[in-house]
C-alpha cells in the first residue's frame, strides 16, 4: 500500500490531533504510529508535521504537555474540536442530501466547495474589518504575520513546484 503525501486536507491533522488526545493523553510519536495504524499504514504524519502542530496547540492553549510528556486537551480545546464536529455533520448532512438528489460527487463536492469558500471569504472580510478598526500597532502586528505566512505558503508551492 502506498503512503499518502500532500493528500491530507489541509487543517485535517490539526483536528486529527486534538480528536485522538480528547481519548487520552498522548506524545507526539504515540499520535504518529495511531495515524499509521488506524489507516492501515495508509498515511503516516512525518515528525516535521506533528510536532510544530503540537507546539501551535500549545501555544493556542487548545492542549497543555503533563508531567509525562504527554499532551493533554484542555477545555477550549474540547471546545474547537466540538466545533468542528459540528461543523462536518452539516457537511456530511449536505453532502447526502445533494447526492439524493441525484448529483455526482463531483459536483456535489464543488458545491460544498463554492459554499465553503462564500463562508472564508465573509470571516476574512470580517476580520480585515476588525484589524482596519483596531489601533495601528495591532495592525502592524496582523499585517507582519499576514505576511509570513502568506510568504511561507508561497515557498511551500514554490518547494512543490520544484519537485514536480
């Protein structure tokens, strides 16, 4: 069996991560080998991946590292992963209803896609409407990681590229 790469949805493992440490604490190794074993050796999340996520978890406060070493989901924590469950049972909901309807998957998925994007495009506008309303040191701060990861995500298609 193959291993998958880059065909993980972006945002996935960071919701795979706080799902598996809502079971029971975890290390970062442990959270590699249950994604190894629960896909059949399908997909397996390289350390590179894993353990910067954990460090962002930490740092949004959604897990905190216990005395063991392991990673344990706090309260907010539990709450953005309840969110998001939410959130893939309206999907999941809207996805059945369009294919009963006698849509392909395809079009299906794009029209989830189109909505998807709709939503995205109206928390962007909300946010750049709170940022140009905030002090000017707030929006330099924004506008300053803004970039970085606008200038990290425009290197990694540059790295794909180049492999390609």
């Amino acid at each position: 069996m193959s291993k998958v790469k880059s065909t993980v949805p972006r945002g996935f493992t960071r919701f795979y991560a706080l799902y598996l440490i809502s079971d029971k604490p975890m290390t970062g190794k442990q959270i590699i080998e249950e994604a190894e074993k629960r896909s059949e050796g399908a997909w397996s999340p390289s350390p590179g991946l894993i353990y910067p996520l954990l460090g962002r978890l930490v740092r949004d406060g959604l897990i905190v590292e216990n005395d063991e070493g392991r990673f344990v989901i706090t309260e907010e924590g539990q709450i953005t992963l309840e969110q998001h469950s939410k959130f893939q049972s309206q999907l999941e909901k809207q996805l059945s209803l369009v294919m009963k309807l006698g849509l392909s998957m395809f079009t299906a998925g794009k029209l989830l896609a189109e909505e998807s994007m709709d939503r995205i495009l109206g928390v962007t506008d909300m946010v750049k409407e709170r940022v140009n309303t905030s002090s000017s040191d707030l929006q330099d701060r924004f506008y300053t990681k803004y970039r970085a990861f606008l200038e990290s995500e425009l290197e990694k298609m540059e790295q794909s590229e180049k492999k390609e």
